[in-house]
C-alpha cells in the first residue's frame, strides 16, 4: 500500500470539512442548502449519504468541524 498523503490546511472557526468518495455524487456541494451546512457533522454526513449515493458504488462520507478554540 502507498504511503497516504497528508495536506495541513488552515481553516475558519465554524468551517466544516467535508470528504467522500466517488459512490457519493459530487452534484451535493454545487449548491448546498444552508440548512444542510448548519447540520451538525454527523447529521452532515447522514443527509448527504442518504440524498446523494449511488445505488451502484459503495459510497464514505467524512465530516470534521474542528473545535473553536477560547482565549
């Protein structure tokens, strides 16, 4: 196996980052509802798995909000 490839990138408080695979079709984040991008992480996850999966692929989604951090 390749060792994998790692990427740093700084980001906004209240940024979500969002990864999937190809089983999940990509038409999600062209105009994503506002409300979907509210949704906690695992709830992100859930509503974009379930409204943008093909039937024919296996499909991952990953959802990470890093904590804001409170100076």
């Amino acid at each position: 196996m390749p060792t994998p490839k790692t990427h740093t990138l700084p980001l906004p408080a209240g940024t979500t980052v969002v990864l999937h695979t190809d089983g999940i079709n990509s038409r999600w984040a062209q105009a994503p509802s506002p409300f979907v991008l509210r949704l906690p992480p695992q709830l992100l996850t859930a509503s974009v798995t379930h409204h943008f999966r093909s039937t024919r692929d296996d499909a991952t989604v990953l959802a990470v909000r890093p904590h804001q951090r409170h100076s």
